[in-house]
C-alpha cells in the first residue's frame, strides 16, 4: 500500500514537473516575443523619425505657394545691363517685359546633368534674349532626377519670393556646385552657400532652412509631367514643343525670331459674336 502511494506521488511531481517546465518554456517564449516587438517597434520609430525629418518637408511640408514681384538685371546682346520685371507664382518664374512678342517656357532640374551643361551652355544667350526684349521666359524648376533637384529648387524659390533681383546669381551658383556635393546637402546646407552668394534676406534664409517652399517644388513637377514634360531641359516657344533643342545661342535666337514672326503676321481674332446654336446654318 505504501508504495503504490510513494509511486502515485511520484507520478504527481512528474506531472507538476513537466507543466512546471512548460510554464517556464511559455514565459520565455513570450518574453522573447515582447523583447523582439520592443527592439521592433523602436526600429520603426526610429525609421519614421528619419523618414519625416527627410521628407517631412516634400510630404507634409508648409504648403506655401510663392507669390512676389521685382526686378532683375539681366544682359544684352551689346553687353549692356538692363533691369527687367520678374515675377514668381504657382505657374514658375517669370522674368521680361510683359509685351514681349514671344514667350519661352523653359523646363530644368538642378539635379539633371544635361540641364548643368544646358545652362552652362546658353544661359548667357537666355538672358539676352530677355534683355533684348525679344522674349520673356517662364522658367519651371521641376525635379525629374535626384530628390536634391527639389532641396535645391525650394531655395532658390525662397530667395525670389524675398530677393528676386538674385534670381540669375543664384542659379548660376547653384548649378556651379558639383553634383556629388549636393546629394548630400540639406536645407541648412543650402542656407549657407545662399548666404555665401549674396543673400542677405533672413526671412530667404530661413525659409529655405524650413524648406518652405519643397511642396510648390514637387507640385510644379506633378503639373510639368501632367502637361507632358518628359524630360529636362525642356523648352516650349509660344507652346510649341521643341523637339529640335537649341543647343546654341544662334539657335535659340532663330526659333525664337521665327515665333516672333510667326506672331506678328498672325491674322488677327475674329471679334464677331459667336453664333448660337439656333443661329447655326443648317447642314
């Protein structure tokens, strides 16, 4: 009798035992998980903090839209400097004497090479163009390349809504900064070589420093793609796409002369009302 009791308590303890052990397995298993969810979550907040403070400014940015209005220098074809309206909007940048014959819709990216050597190439000659009074340019900063194309377009944006007469010295600087330098450039970055250039505005610098001006930068470029811009540089005369890109001042001067023309031998519009549909002949 003794020992079927011994044995019974015996097989009791083993039972104790084993659920003991598969508690103990249990615990472990689940403090394993809430370790592993911890370690998770924090690399998830982690990823979000650096994700918004990246491109906070292109998602939820300060939906600021640009709207100034001054005057730039600009030079002529004889060398002369002359002072010219220029204008900034949710349509882009518009610098020229409003009764210009002709009108240039020019699309770049400061984070396109070809836009680089583009600039490099026939800034000069756009300014001449605007100076001479032959045309007045709409320029579109759009970013179809790298995410820095948007940086620095908003701060150049920034510094034309508070000091546009710098428009032309800050893209000529901004483009002379290499390509490999501004992938790593942020907001702050840019403040300090705007500042470098000449920029004096604190409400310029801060504005680019909060990349006020990030979501018109990427609002522009939806627009740009939506009205069938597929690539920069990109040049539009009167509206008309120009497939043949001018690669030189000459060029540029021609097509440009062409659309004046064009322009000015244009019949003009019919003032007649237009007829209703009870007035429309019958077929």
């Amino acid at each position: 009798m003794a020992s079927k009791d011994r044995e019974h308590i015996r097989k009791l303890r083993e039972e104790a035992n084993a659920l003991r052990q598969k508690e103990e397995a249990r615990n472990r298993r689940n403090r394993m998980f809430t370790q592993v969810g911890i370690v998770a979550g924090a690399v998830v907040v982690i990823a979000a903090i650096v994700m918004l403070v990246v491109m906070g400014p292109k998602w939820f940015g300060n939906q600021n839209t640009p709207e100034a209005s001054g005057t730039v220098a600009v030079t002529s074809t004889a060398g002369d400097e002359v002072e010219v309206p220029i204008s900034i909007s949710e349509d882009g940048i518009v610098v020229g004497n409003e009764d210009a014959p002709t009108t240039v819709d020019y699309y770049f990216d400061f984070s396109c090479p070809h836009c680089q050597q583009y600039h490099a190439a026939l800034g000069v000659d756009i300014e001449n163009i605007i100076a001479d009074g032959d045309a007045k340019v709409n320029f579109h900063m759009i970013k179809f390349v790298s995410e820095y194309g948007t940086v620095a377009g908003a701060a150049t944006a920034a510094v034309v809504q508070y000091q546009p007469e710098l428009f032309f010295t800050v893209m000529d600087g901004i483009f002379e900064i290499p390509a490999e330098t501004q992938t790593t450039m942020s907001y702050g970055d840019y403040a300090v070589q705007l500042e470098a250039m000449g920029v004096t505005s604190q409400e310029a610098l801060q504005a680019v420093e909060k990349g006020d001006y990030a979501w018109w930068l990427n609002d522009s470029t939806s627009k740009a793609r939506q009205d069938g811009v597929q690539g920069t540089p990109s040049l539009y005369v009167n509206g008309e796409y120009q497939e043949n890109l001018p690669t030189t001042g000459d060029e540029l001067r021609a097509v440009v002369g062409a659309a004046s023309a064009g322009a000015t031998d244009a019949p003009a519009e019919s003032t007649a009302p237009a007829q209703t549909p009870a007035e429309t002949p019958a077929e």
